[in-house]
C-alpha cells in the first residue's frame, strides 16, 4: 500500500504542476446545471488523473466532472476497487485568484476509503493517509498542533450555506467557538482540521469526492466525524453527506452535544441525512 501512495503522490504532483498551476488566474469558466463552477483546467486535470491512476491500478475512476448516471454506474461497479477523484476543489477560489483550492484521490473499497491523497499545488502542500498507517503531510505526522480542550477556544470550520438558516442564525448569533472560517475548498477542510490548523467542523451536505480522502486523512490524524444530529458518517447514502467533526475525541463530545441540542438540528435526525 505505501507503494501504492508513493506513486499516487508522484501523479498527483505531476498533474498539478502540467495541468492545473500552468491554468491558474489563465482560464475561463463555465457553470454546470446545479450553478457550480468549472473549467478545463478541472477537465483537464481529471482525464490526466484517470489516465495516469489506471495505469497505477485499474480501478473504475469516478471523476467530479461526470454526469450523475456515470457517478452512480461506477459506484456499484467500484465495489472492490474504486479511485474517487476531485480534480480541483475550489474552482470559485481557483478562478477568482484565492490561492486556497486542491486536488483529492481516493481509493475506495467496500464504499471505504483505504487511501487518501489531497494536494494542494500552490503551496506545494500533500496530505495523505492510508488505512490503519496514520496521517502526514509531506514527512511529517499529523496534527502538527495540540488543539485545545474546550470548546470556546476553537477555531471552527463552519460552511453556511449549506446548514439550515435557523441553524446558521445561531451559530452566527450565539456561537460555541472562538472564531469560525469559511475558505471554499471542502477537500482542504478536512485536512487542516486533521493537522490543527482548524479545531472542529460543520457542513450540511458534502459530496462523495469532497469527504473521500479527507475524512479518512482526519481520522487516521485521531480526529472524530459524524453527522449531523449524530450517527455513523459512513453509513448510508454516499453522495451527500452532513459532517460534524472535530480534531479530538474530546471537543467531537462538546461540538455534537451543543448542535444535538438545538432543535434546528432535529429534521436531520429523522432524515438521517
């Protein structure tokens, strides 16, 4: 398996130094039917990446940028190897010249992630995790800091538009936490958050190649996930997903405690969504 993540990296790499870095603030943009951006850097990034994983290993490559028929045939075709692919998380900040967007892999088995890869090609940064092997950047093991121990401290990680308004209100109105961040780039969340650089988490609704890697990289660092109104992440329906998550076993108890109490949290108990 490290050879494997070995040569994931080497792709990855190389992928965003020919095809993503070279498009940088160069690219036009087009929006897809649900008003997302992409660009042909995203197209370009994520033929190059299926070419190059294939040949690392030939698992079906379930891209982003492929329709919902596509997503879902691979899925069920995937079930005993399957590479899940965001060729660039953050294509707003990718166009706009917000230097915060990153490129992510999976290797899927049993609807689990056993190897994540997510690269951020300007600042050079490569986390990265296999199952049962622990989270890094680069050389170095994650976290790279010691988060605190109450809630009031943190910095959270906190994505609004996707939250219930009511919710979003008083998170903003009466929040738990020190401050809060919102930078655009979901793969990259999940990452900081492994290494401390954010403390806890909230999004109402990710997509399967935006938590793929991520949420495998932040529990290997020895944080915790779950969803909203509580529950196991990686049960159910795989293509949206709510996450509730926290650098520590600790503040995951705090963070889940203070959103379960809220009745605005209580629909997605239901829905288990």
């Amino acid at each position: 398996m490290l050879t494997l993540l070995a040569q994931v990296i080497e792709a990855v790499r190389a992928v965003g130094r020919d095809e993503v870095m070279p498009r940088y603030l160069k690219v036009a943009h087009a929006r897809k039917d649900d008003g997302s951006l992409f660009t042909e850097a995203d197209l370009a990034a994520q033929q190059a990446l299926i070419e190059r994983l294939t040949a690392i290993a030939p698992y079906p490559v379930l891209g982003e940028e492929m329709d919902d028929d596509v997503h879902k045939r691979l899925w069920h075709e995937g079930a005993e190897g399957l590479w899940c692919v965001d060729p660039i998380d953050g294509t707003t900040n990718f166009v706009s010249g917000m230097p915060f967007f990153a490129m992510s892999i999976a290797l899927m088995k049993q609807g689990r992630p056993v190897l994540g890869v997510v690269y951020d090609p300007q600042a050079d940064e490569c986390f990265h995790a296999v199952a049962g092997g622990g989270a890094w950047l680069g050389d170095e093991r994650l976290p790279l800091k010691t988060a605190p121990e109450r809630l009031d401290r943190c910095i959270a990680g906190v994505d609004f538009k996707r939250i219930p308004r009511a919710l979003a209100g008083r998170l903003a109105a009466e929040h738990p936490y020190s401050s809060q961040r919102n930078l655009g780039a979901s793969t990259l969340d999940w990452c900081y958050l492994a290494a401390g650089r954010f403390h806890i988490y909230l999004h109402g609704g990710q997509k399967l190649w935006d938590y793929a890697a991520g949420a495998l990289i932040l529990e290997e660092s020895g944080g915790r996930v779950s969803r909203l109104g509580g529950g196991d992440f990686w049960a159910g329906d795989p293509w949206t997903r709510s996450a509730v998550a926290a650098r520590t076993p600790g503040l995951q108890a705090q963070w889940n405690d203070w959103l379960v109490a809220c009745d605005d949290v209580k629909p997605y108990q239901k829905a288990g969504q």
